[in-house]
C-alpha cells in the first residue's frame, strides 16, 4: 500500500462459534439501505471471526452460536 492510499477504518472483532450445524451469519452494509452483503454457514464447532469495516455495519445471526466481543458474551437460541 502507497502512503497516498487511504485505510480503511477497522472496528472491532467478533468471534463467533457454532453450536450447532447451520447456523448462518450474514454482514449487513453501512448506509441509506441496509441490505445483507456477505454471508457464511458454520456447522457445530465451527468458528469465525468477522470485523467491522467501513461496509459491514451489522451482522446477523440465525441459529445457536456464542457470540464473543469486547464487551461481553452472549448464546443466541
């Protein structure tokens, strides 16, 4: 990367671990109209690690997995 290139800004990360099989993870964008941009499906044990940018605003979460982020964690059901 030149030094004339901008960075993208970085927030924070979040872990996410599957519970069980089929549990889908979508990212959401940034701006006027949130519309889903990416998504994955982790089976049971299975673990990602995802980050804000300056696209993904939100992310979502269908299904039984421990989210875990800076401030604490939590079990979607």
């Amino acid at each position: 990367m030149s030094v004339s290139e901008p960075q993208e800004q970085a927030g924070g990360y979040v872990l996410i671990k599957a519970l069980e099989d089929g549990v889908v993870i979508m990212g959401l964008t940034r701006g006027r109209d949130t519309r889903s941009h990416h998504s994955e499906r982790l089976d049971r044990g299975e673990v990602l690690v995802a980050q804000f940018t300056s696209t993904t605003a939100a992310i979502k979460i269908r299904g039984r997995a421990e989210i875990h982020t800076a401030v604490g964690t939590v079990e979607s059901s």
